[in-house]
C-alpha cells in the first residue's frame, strides 16, 4: 500500500513537470544563443573590451572600447583605427551588435571605439568644457602607450558614421600630421551650413554657438587642404539627409584636385547604413594602413 498521500503525488508531478518545462526552455534558449553566434570566437561577446582613461580635456574619466586582433603583432605593431560613434550611440554600439561585431572580429588591425557623448567631437568655441576634440588626441596617446600598436600616423587611421564621421574629417583636418587615412558613412561633411534647405540639414548643437557667421570655421568644407595626399573615403545612402552635404563635400575635393574616393549606396541615414557600410570602411584601412612588406 503507497503511504504518500495523493495530493503529495499529484503536487511531485506538478512540480517534475513545470522542472521538465523550464529545462526544456533554457535548453533551446542555450542552442538559439550558439546558432546565432555560430562562427564566432567564444569570447566573442567580450572581444571588444570596455575601458576608461584620464581625460584632462574633459576633466573626468572617459569611456572607451578596444579590439586588439588575436595572435602576434606585426613588427612595429599592429595599425590603429579610432572609430567614432554618431549622436545618441556610444562607444559600444557597434560591440553590442551582433552585424557589426562580427564585421570587426575579422579585422588585423587594432580598433579603438571613442565615446563623444553629444560632444560632436569637438572643442566648442563656447563650452571651455566640451573639449572632445582634444580628448581624442588624448586617447590615440593613451592608446600608443598601452596597446600593441604602431606609433606611426601613416598607420594611423580616423573613422565615424553621421556625427562621428563630422569628427573624423574634422580631426584628419586639424590635426594632418596625426593621421594617415580618414573614411566616413552617412558624415555630416558640409555642417553646420544655415544655407541648406530643412530636409537636407540636422539642428545645429548650441556647442557651435549662436553666431551663423562663426560657424564655417567648424564646417568641414572650409579647408580641406590638408587632406591632399590622404587616402579619403567617404560614403552616403542615396536616400539619407545628408547626401547632398557629401556630393558637395565631393565637388569641393574635386575643385582642389584632391584625389578621394566617393560612393553612394542604396540607404537612408539610419543604422541599417551603417551596418552595411562598416565593412567597406574597415576593408579600407586593411589596405591603406598596411605595412608595405605586408601589402
């Protein structure tokens, strides 16, 4: 005769059963998780790593993100990539997806995932405080001394998609010297310009001041002198805000007879163009940065 009272059964099988139904579900969620990252490294969630360093620009710690290839550097280091986000992402948007990140694991090339808030990565004319630009020669610095990476700037290369990539052609024209190659998607390269129609421009940051007059000096159209003999390359969707703000990017290169490269591609100014046009700027700097014994 069973000495188990029957609701004891019955609440042993329930409960057998709600344990079966839970395993059941994190068995296939473990499975999902594999299949999506199949091909991956292991460690591919954690491949690009968080850090932070001293800013004395900004006066506080800053946030940063670094992919360093596996394997031995090259003699003389690997090539470095600064990367900079567009407005309202951060440093580990492209970490955080999956497109994108498996698009950067593939890389031989160290890159270096700049975070510039809403900063426009650059030293405002009217915050003493908002000094991005600065910051980011602080990062390259601190990056030279703390990762296995080439010293020289023609192994040096700047990048950024939308507000990022504004900083990008900015910082490869202020700063030449520092920089061996610049390429950008969906820039805002003819910004800030009250002269373009609404559809066709972005709000101006107050970081740029009230003054409309003052701001070509902040346009990334004013001098483009110092971008001759760089490898440049900048691209757009067809259907993005900011196309006509490239093509005229574009005719200003062509009028100074400095040789770059421009493409359009089917896309508007959203993420989805940036996820399909990383690749065409990393494979960029895996030729341009490269070693010469290595090309």
């Amino acid at each position: 005769m069973n000495n188990f009272p029957v609701n004891h059964l019955r609440n042993d099988r329930r409960g057998i059963g709600r344990f079966v139904a839970v395993s059941l579900v994190l068995l296939l969620a473990a499975f999902g998780f594999a299949e999506e990252n199949a091909g991956l490294p292991a460690s591919d969630t954690t491949a690009i790593r968080a850090q932070v360093f001293q800013s004395e620009a900004l006066g506080r710690e800053v946030s940063y993100s670094t992919f360093v290839p596996v394997g031995v550097p090259p003699e003389g280091g690997w090539p470095l990539v600064m990367l900079l986000h567009g407005a309202g992402r951060n440093h580990r948007t492209i970490a955080d997806d999956a497109v994108c990140r498996a698009v950067v694991l593939r890389q031989k090339f160290v890159i270096v995932f700049a975070d510039g808030k809403l900063g426009w990565y650059l030293d405002s004319p009217v915050d003493p405080k908002s000094r991005y630009q600065s910051m980011l020669r602080e990062l390259i610095a601190h990056a030279r001394r703390t990762l296995p990476i080439s010293p020289k700037p023609e192994r040096t290369g700047i990048c950024g998609w939308s507000m990022g990539g504004y900083g990008a052609m900015r910082f490869a024209e202020t700063f030449p010297g520092e920089i061996g190659a610049v390429a950008t998607s969906i820039a805002l390269l003819d910004f800030p310009n009250p002269q373009l129609p609404k559809a066709e421009n972005y709000a101006v940051s107050p970081l740029f001041g009230t003054d409309e007059s003052a701001w070509l000096k902040s346009n990334c159209m004013t001098d483009v002198a110092p971008l001759r003999g760089k490898p440049i390359l900048f691209v757009t969707g067809k259907d993005a805000f900011d196309a006509q703000m490239n093509r005229n990017f574009h005719a200003k290169l062509e009028a100074a007879g400095i040789a770059h490269t421009f493409r359009e591609v089917d896309g508007a100014h959203v993420f989805r163009t940036v996820q399909e046009t990383l690749p065409v700027l990393l494979d960029f700097f895996g030729e341009k940065l490269a070693s010469p014994a290595s090309r």
